[in-house]
C-alpha cells in the first residue's frame, strides 16, 4: 500500500492505505446522502464556464415568477401528480444552488496567501482576536449556528387542521350542517349541535398536535444540548476551551484527530498527517489531506480549506475561521432541504397504515348504509328514517369508526420513552431510534472502555533473555533506560498538573489508555526528565498497528522509536536486548519465545501484549541527521528506515473488565440478543476477557478453519463424520483460555448442557454441533480476507463471537454482513475509527467520553459510559411498540365493532338507534383518552427481556390474531353487554321486549304498543345512556386487562409493587364525571338527546366488566400454561 507522500499534490490514501471496498463501503452508509448530492452540484457549478452559467441563470428567472399562493393549495388537496411536485421540488433546489454557486464564486479565501488571510480578518497569529473584537463580530455575524427549519407557520397550521384524518372529520362536519340546513325538514337542531362538537374535535386535535410538536422539538432540543461541540481556540494570547457556537470570523483555531471541523477555516498550519474526512459533505469516503497551499481553483476541492461538518481522523491543525453558522457551505447547502418533512419512522407509517384501512373501511360501510336507504329503506320502510338521517348516519359512522387520535398516540409514546431513557443517561437524536432499539438482535461491541475500565496497568516485562513482573523490575540498569526512553517518548498521554502532588496511582493521565499505562511504566522506572525532545511523530492507527517518534538527546544524533503490534513490529526486528542491556541476535528461536510469551500472558490473564523497539544510527552514517529543519523529508526516511530495529521489551498490560458486564451480557442472551466483541486486540487476549464478560460460554471455542468447514459441509449437504483432527496451534489456545483442562467436564455453555463426553473432546466439535452447543467463534481480522458468502453465512450463525485485530474496515464489513442477513445491529464506538461501522449500523451508540466526531455520528450517547445503560434503552425500545399494542387493543374494540354494530342494527334490522353518533364521539375524544394516554406510560411488563427481538419485517403492529382479539373476544363482549343494557332499560321502563324491538322499522312511532312518539323517544334516549355507560365501564375492564399480554394481574398489579400504574384509578372518575355531564344535565338532553341514566345502571354493567377481566386471566392462564395449544397461538 501507498505511504502519505506530502509533496504531492493529489490526494493519496493515508499510511497503510485504504482499499476500495472500504471507500465503497462508506460511500453506501448513512452519509447524508442528499447533501452529499447537492455539494457535489455546487461544485460542478463552481467549475462551469461562463456560457452555461448564464444559460443556467436564464433558466431560473421563469420559475422565480410563479405564484406562491400554488403552494399552499397543494399542502390541502394533493392536485399535482407526484411528477409535477418533483419538476417543483428540482426547480426550487436548482434556484437555491445558483445562488450559492454565485456567492461562492467571488470567495478567494483559499487562494489567498497566509498573511493575507490574517490581515483580511484583523488577526494576529500570536494573539488571536481581542475580546472586543469577538463581541463585535458576534454582534454583526450572530452564533455560529446553522438555522433550524424555518417555522412556515401558515402550512403547519394547515397541516394540524387539514392534515391526516381531520380531512374526513371537516367532510363529516360538513354533511352535519348540511343535514341541519338545508337538508333537515325540519331543521334538527342536533345535526347542527354535532356539526359544531366536530369542530371543537378538530380543533382539539389540532391543538394536541401543535402541542405535542413543541414538545417533540423541545425535548430533542435539550438533548443536543446537552452535546456541545467545543474547540480550542486563541484569544487574547491564551488558548481557551469554547463551544464552537461562540466562534466568529477571524478566530484562529486548533484542532486534533477526533475534533469536527466548527466552521469553515483557511488551514494555516497542518502537521504532516493531517487528515479530513469530508464524507458528510461529499459523500466520499476516502479522506484528503490538508495542505497550507491552496491546490484547486474551486473553493470546494481545494484542500487548504477545512470545512464546517467534515472530521479530523488524523494528526492537528491550525487555521482561521473565515465563515460561521448559515455563511458557512455547510450552512447554505443545508438550506436546501430544510423545507423537506422529515422521513416518518416504522411505526408511523404502520399507524399510518392502519388508520387509512380503518377510514376505507368506514366509507365502505358509511356509503352501504345510505345505499341501503336509497334502494331498499326509502321504498319499503317510508317514513323510517330521513334523508338527514341517512347522511347523518353514514358519516357517523365516518367520525366514530376510527380512532384518529393514534398518530398521536404514536409520537407521545415515542416521547415518553424518550424522556424515560434520558433520566437514565441515554440520549437518543431522534425519536427513530427508540423505536429501532426494540428490534435490535446483535450487538457489536468495543473491549476497551466499553467492556472493561479504561484503566489499563503494566503488569508483565519480558526482555530477551527474562521476564517478570513490573513489581520486581530491575530499576537503574540500561536496559531500564531504554526501556524508559521508548515508554515515556513514544507516547501521547501527558500527566495533568494540577494533580502532581498526588501519589503517582492517583495522579490523571490524560490520553489513550494503552499510553496512559505506558506513561506510568516510566514514571515509576524514573521520574520524567526534558534532556530528550521529540522531532516526529506519526501516531498510531489500526492499519499501521504501530506509533513512531523521531527523537534527539541534546549533543547527540536523531534515533527511532517505535512501539506496536507485535505481529507487526516482529519481521523488522534483527536484535533484542537483554535484561543486562546487551543485545542477542533475534532469529527464529527467539522470536518464537517471544511469540510463546505473548500467547501465555493472553491465556492466563488477558494481557495485551505490545513491543517496545528503536533504531539507532552511527553518527557517521545518520539518514536522519541535518533533517530537523524538514520534516517532510525526516517523515519519508523515518517511514523508510524500519528494519534492522532492536526489542527493547515486550510490555504487558492488563484492562479489568467492567463488574457488571457479566450480567449485562447475560440479560442480553437472555433477551435473544447477541454480543459480539470486535477489537483490535490480539485475539487469546480478546478471547480472555470475552470470557471474562461472558461474551464466550461455551467450552468450545471455534477457529476460522472450523466455521469455513461448516460452510463447507452445508454447501455439499453432506452429513459431516465424526472424525479425529488434529487441533490447530490457534485453536488449542483458545480451548485452554479457561483454565487450560480439556478434561474439565463442567459444561459452562449456556444454551444446553451436553454430555460430558462431548463436551470434554475437542476433536468430537462435529458431534457437539449436532446437540446444539457449538456457538463459540474466535477470528482474526487477517482470516476475513477472501470469505465468500457462504463462509459469512456460517460465521453470523454463531451466537457467540469474538473478532480479534480488526480494522476499521473490517469492521464496517463485519456489520454490513450481518444486517444483510436480516440482523438489526447496534455498534458502540468512541473514536473515529467506529465511524464507519456506527453509520452502516442500524443504531450507532458512542460513548460520553469519545470523540465529538463519534458523538455527531451515533444515535444514542451514553453519557455515563455504562454499557449496562443499552439494556435500559433496548427495554424502552421493545416497551414503546408493546405499549402502542395497547393502547390500540384498547381503543379498537370500543371504536369500531361497539359503535358499528348499534347503527348496523338500526339500518338492516330496524332498531331504533342503540347509541347516537354524539354519544360515540365522547367515547372516541373524552372518556376513552385519558385510558389510552395513561396506557402509554405502562411500565414493561417482567418479561419483556425475556422474549426475542421483533422483527419488522414478519411483526407488524397488528395483525389477524390481534384483530381476532380485539373484535373476536373483546369488542364481542363489549357489544353484547351494551346492546344487553339497551333492551334491559327498554324492557324495565316500558315492559317491550327485545322481540318487538327488532324489525320495529318505521313502526316504532306514535301508538306503537300504546306509546306515545315522545314516550318511544324518551325510551331510546335514556336506553342510549344506559349503553353509554355500559360500554363505560365495559372499557374499565379492558383498560386492566390490556395493561398486560399474557401476564396475569397478580404478576403486574396495578395498584402496588414495582409495575404499579395507580394513576389508571383516576381514568373511572374521570369517564363517570364525563357520563353524567353529558347525560344528567338538561341541555344535553334536549340538544343531543341524551336520557337521564337510572341509578341501578351504574352498577349493573360492573359484573359483566369484572366477567371480561376473568376471560382474559383465564386466556392468558391458558397462554402461559400451554404455550404449544390453539389459544396461544391466537394470542396478540
């Protein structure tokens, strides 16, 4: 691979290089693919000549000319084919770039020279700004911020009154008027009374939507709050920590690997290996290098200009800020689809879905009902029912047959959640990600500072000839000092200040962990001294696997140091020294005990192993001599000069693992979830402390070769022979990572406890697979080269991995293996090397403590950098979609077949109305809401971790078993006890029995059975009351009994313990108050017809309520009893 070669003036891949599936890779992750498209258009406009740019601005004038009044027509009714809107949508956004382009145009920042850009802004490269300055400049250009979507408040407040459902309920509003004048002969004042209760339902849901926006948008507002963005920057002459929304033109700022560019600045100074990764803008994945001289005309490809939202992956820089906040590229561009509605997430589009069937649904039958009247009541049943009647009654079927208060239902749950995981220190950027948590099945894990304590020790010391502890390391001999020397200078921790009065175990290191562990070492061999400077450096990356230091003793000549893998470092090795500082020849033998000593510390307690080397030169013949006032040359050589190096050790340290990572891990296999390790390290290491973690159970840890035979096997259809191999060298290793006896017959597998026969032979893996315990997979990052499919579908069978020395790369590569099998994967990074994989995951998760970069990119944070805090957030995932489930099982018995049914009867048999439209929409808006929003706030039942994660592609939010559930058993009680209490009243006031009730037709009038019109309308009016309030109480059951799936109530009770929801009491109060003041006070009754509901009827339907309680624990006993047998397989 290609070296960085500075000189040059095209971009090359960085140290190690990076292969094109890597770039293709990324390229196809979630970069903001649509800004990536707009900036790659800005910049070929940048580069057109002047011929097309004025035929491209003679294009636009026209469409500048066109009213805006066309669009918000369109926002109501969609009149424009999805063709003409894209024309729209494309002339708008070309509009939008010309602009750009033309500004950006007359921009010389890049092509001016260093001087000249300090004296443009009035800046001083010693000083910075003054304060004055800064406050003047914010003044004139405001935060460096780019603005949110504008508020368009005239098309959001049509949208809340216009959008989703509240179209139909504004046509039924409509119909109601109408029915009222001129249609109603004589005009019935209730038509006119439900006209205007639709409106003040529209209104209210307008209301709640606007309400629950500003909530949505506050919430997600403090959470980004809580992530600021800083960088360091010079003011005054100090450099000082801001947040990057305080920076203003002319500010001089710093910034190191890890940091996201703040604003758009002119690079003034850049170290040798300086990398951007501009990704987020350009969509491609390969990232350039920083120069101080500019090296293309076009203010976009140059590379002497680090813009707004790209990332430092590699070495620091220095530049001045010459635009903030919407001035910025980033800032311009992303105007262009801010205009655009943000994609909807799974769950609102199935609650979408379900809405618009159940709409369709009420049409159907709406307009069936009028049809009927048209054809068959008008004629053979004449005077029955009024034109006025037969509208009103087919559009209220239209407003109480769907629950239309779900949408937003969906967003409070989402919210809900959201607030829920905040107070547990897990902050979401968008509420799509709570919703994808709860299908998530594998996790991809980091070891260090996910799985273990970032607090890694030096504990092993191995020279050429000796080891030992560094307890009882020799102190004060030469090789002492030279192992000092590369300890102490070829490392980026530094010791902070403030705390240099501390012991040296209480002191804080400030750096990687690998260097902080490091820095100790040679603090405790001597203490720091300044006799050596650093000349160069190139830092450690996962490609390279290795950190060099050119370095000079005051008087003497350069030499190398060097620290790395030692996999790595081993084939430039030609001497080590020994305890005694001489050096020995480093052949074979030696290099295999060394080899050996690495595989013997990961086995017995996780040791990372690293080698320590360095080179020095005869001063005679020193390549690097005379080069310290170049150090674009020293680079070249010092890349050039790794060979004939000497050990100067071979270092051990040890990161204990996190003390709940066991159980954490554990409630994971427990909730169908894998976890995967996938870590740099080496891979006895990686497979020590997965062990540790019981990432690894199994007594049996598979290699590379044994998951290429199963691929093998598989692809022939061949059932495989239990055979003897021999095992190989890796393999044994991993076999006696727990504790080395093969004989051991205690099975600590998991999933299922074998025969001890089994488990205690390695050669019998094959039979071992056919009982099922064969799960356990250690693999190297140089083993996945060349794998085809069929070897990637035998790796991600297995439930328990380990992949060791994996690139960043690889990494992305492992992750997009798994999801194209149908895996929903999470990805915890916290550096710039999980970049690539956190976006190709479904839910990137980085930790409190990394990289702003990694803290852009993920969808959760996990500001306490707990790992055991995923659980939390996995439980709130699954818990939003079992929720919803609820609170839909709640709502759809009552909303559809209870209120359908009452006008069914009406229409075919000729009951009089059972239950009046106005009756039907206090239940959708007043009495059923409070239930459903306290539903929302369930607590997840005990077992919810205890199931596998769903998958959305085979479970949707409904289904055939949940509507069986929902009308089959619920809403059919809930029918029969209403209709019961109908004809109860009827028959108790009046003595008419059910029987001469039905077919009543247009007989039901003056003298019916010696009752007067008005005795007759009496009757039904106090007789819709009392199933009113059946249907009540009817829902006070099923508000218990939905709260759970299968468990019984004595397993999630209501009123105490940890799963208590006392607050459900409250919703009985409420729907009594809501009853009696729709049906006891006068005006209702004259206006709505609503009756006076007898006394003993508030008590009569609360048995058959308490009868729906029973059926569901006896169908949920039957469930958790019989988990095979026909009931639980109709279980929602």
């Amino acid at each position: 691979m290609e070296e960085i070669q500075v000189a040059e003036p095209t971009p090359v891949p960085p140290p190690g290089g990076l292969p094109v599936t890597f770039s293709q890779h990324v390229q196809q992750s979630r970069t903001n693919l649509q800004l990536a498209a707009e900036f790659r258009t800005l910049s070929i406009q940048l580069s057109e000549g002047n011929e097309r740019r004025t035929q491209r601005l003679q294009n636009v004038q026209g469409f500048l000319k066109s009213p805006r009044w066309r669009e918000i027509i369109n926002e109501l009714v969609p009149l424009r084919s999805a063709h003409q809107q894209r024309w729209t949508d494309e002339q708008q956004r070309s509009v939008a770039l010309t602009k750009i382009a033309e500004h950006l145009r007359s921009t010389t920042h890049h092509t001016e020279t260093v001087n000249d850009t300090y004296v443009r802004f009035n800046t001083s490269p010693a000083l910075g700004l003054e304060a004055e300055a800064v406050k003047r400049r914010m003044d004139r250009y405001g935060r460096n911020v780019v603005s949110a979507r504008p508020r368009m408040v005239s098309l959001r407040l049509l949208s809340w009154f216009f959008g989703g459902f509240n179209r139909f309920l504004w046509l039924s509003m409509i119909v109601f008027w109408l029915c009222w004048q001129p249609i109603g002969n004589p005009p019935q004042t209730g038509n006119l009374a439900l006209a205007v209760v639709v409106l003040f339902v529209i209104c209210l849901q307008a209301l709640f939507s606007a309400w629950q926006e500003w909530i949505t948008s506050r919430a997600l507002d403090s959470i980004t709050n809580m992530l600021p963005a800083e960088c360091t920057v010079l003011r005054d002459g100090q450099q000082e920590k801001i947040a990057g929304a305080l920076l203003v033109p002319g500010d001089i700022v710093t910034l190191r690997a890890g940091d996201r560019v703040p604003a758009d600045i002119r690079l003034v100074s850049v170290s040798l290996d300086l990398l951007l990764d501009r990704s987020a803008l350009t969509g491609a994945a390969n990232p350039t290098i920083g120069t101080v001289s500019y090296t293309n005309g076009n203010y976009l490809e140059t590379r002497n200009m680090a813009m707004m939202g790209a990332n430092i992956t590699q070495g620091q820089c220095t530049g001045v800020v010459v635009a903030t906040g919407d001035r910025t590229v980033l800032g311009r561009v992303t105007q262009l689809t801010l205009h655009k509605k943000a994609a909807r997430t799974l769950l609102q589009i199935e609650v979408h879905r379900l809405v618009n069937g159940l709409t369709t649904v009420s049409l159907i039958v709406g307009a069936l009902f009028i049809l009927l009247w048209v054809v068959w009541l008008r004629t053979s049943y004449p005077g029955f029912m009024s034109v006025s009647d037969a509208l009103a009654n087919g559009f209220g079927v239209l407003v109480t047959f769907v629950p239309g208060s779900l949408p937003i239902s969906l967003t409070l749950a989402l919210t809900a959640i959201a607030k829920r995981m905040q107070r547990h220190n897990v902050l979401i950027k968008n509420l799509t990600t709570v919703e994808t948590l709860g299908t998530v099945s594998v996790i991809c894990c980091e070891k260090t500072g996910t799985l273990t304590q970032r607090n890694m020790a030096v504990t092993h010391v191995a020279y050429a000839d000796c080891e030992c502890l560094v307890a009882h390391l020799e102190r004060g001999t030469e090789a002492a000092a030279r192992l000092y020397e590369t300890a102490a200078l070829c490392n980026d921790a530094v010791f902070d200040q403030q705390t240099a009065h501390l012991l040296l175990a209480e002191r804080t290191v400030t750096g990687d962990a690998t260097d902080c562990a490091l820095l100790r070492l040679a603090v405790e061999i001597q203490p720091l001294s300044s006799d050596i400077v650093r000349l160069l450096t190139i830092p450690f990356n996962l490609r390279r696997r290795y950190m060099l230091t050119v370095c000079k003793r005051a008087g003497s000549s350069p030499f190398i140091l060097i620290k790395g893998a030692p996999e790595t470092l081993f084939r430039w090795c030609t001497q080590a020294q020994a305890a005694d500082g001489s050096r020995l020849p480093f052949d074979a033998t030696l290099r295999a005990r060394m080899e050996s000593t690495q595989a013997r510390w990961a086995e017995e307690s996780g040791c990372r192993a690293l080698l320590l080397c360095r080179r020095d030169f005869p001063p005679e013949n020193n390549p690097l001599a005379g080069l310290e006032d170049n150090p674009a040359q020293m680079y070249t050589v010092a890349t050039q000069s790794l060979s004939d190096l000497c050990i100067v050790g071979l270092v051990g340290m040890v990161d204990p693992p996190r003390t709940e990572i066991p159980s954490v891990v554990d409630t994971f296999r427990g909730a169908g979830i894998r976890v995967f390790m996938v870590t740099g390290d080496y891979a006895p290491t990686a497979a020590y402390v997965a062990r540790q973690c019981h990432i690894i159970t199994g007594s049996v840890v598979d290699s590379i070769e044994d998951a290429l035979d199963r691929a093998e096997h598989k692809a022939s259809r061949a059932k495989p022979a239990v055979e003897e191999k021999p095992l190989s060298r890796f393999a044994s290793r991993l076999s006696n990572i727990n504790g080395g006896n093969h004989n051991n017959t205690e099975d600590p597998c998991k999933c299922r406890s074998v025969p001890a026969s089994l488990a205690l032979a390695r050669e019998e893996s094959l039979a071992e697979t056919a009982v099922g315990c064969r799960h356990s997979l250690v693999v190297s990052g140089p083993e996945l080269e060349g794998l085809r499919a069929e070897h990637w579908d035998a790796i991600c069978a297995y439930e328990e991995i380990v992949f060791a020395r994996i690139r960043p790369d690889q990494k992305l590569q492992i992750v997009e293996e798994l999801t194209a099998r149908s895996n929903y994967v999470a990805v915890t990074g916290d550096d710039v090397n999980d970049l690539p994989a956190m976006r190709a995951a479904h839910v990137g998760v980085a930790m409190g403590n990394g990289s702003e970069v990694a803290k852009e990119v993920a969808d959760m944070v996990l500001l306490d950098n707990n790992f055991s805090s995923i659980v939390t957030a996995i439980e709130c995932g699954r818990l939003v979609f079992a929720n919803l489930k609820k609170v839909i099982m709640y709502l759809l018995p009552m909303t559809n077949l209870s209120e359908i049914m009452p006008s069914l009867l009406n229409v075919v048999l000729g009951l009089p109305i059972p239950l009046s439209t106005f009756l039907m929409l206090v239940i959708n808006t007043l009495t059923d809401l409070w239930a459903s929003t306290l539903l929302i706030h369930e607590e997840p039942e005990h077992d919810i971790l205890l199931h596998p994660p769903r998958d959305p592609q085979k479970e949707g939010l409904v289904n055939v078993r949940f509507f069986i559930q929902a009308y089959g058993f619920i809403g059919l009680m809930e029918t029969v006890t209403g209709h019961f209490m109908f004809f109860l009243s009827i028959y108790l006031q009046s003595g008419i029995g059910p029987w001469q009730i039905f077919m009543a037709f247009n007989r039901w009038t003056d003298g019916y059975l010696g009752h007067t019109k008005a005795e007759l309308a009496e009757l039904v009016s106090v007789a819709g009351s009392v199933h009113f309030m059946a249907l009540v109480i009817m829902q006070w059951g099923n508000m218990f009994a939905a709260r759970t799936r299968t468990l019984s109530m004595r397993q999630q009770n209501p009123f105490w313990g940890p799963k208590r929801n006392p607050l459900l009491l409250v919703a009985i109060p409420i729907s009594v108050a809501v009853a009696m003041f729709v049906n006891e006070i006068p005006w209702f009754n004259t206006v709505f017809l609503t009756g006076r509901i007898p006394a003993e009827f508030f008590f009569i339907p609360i048995p058959f309520a308490l009868c729906l309680v029973a059926a569901e624990e006896g169908r949920k006993f039957l469930v958790r009893r019989y988990p095979t047998s026909f009931v639980a397989k109709l279980a929602w």
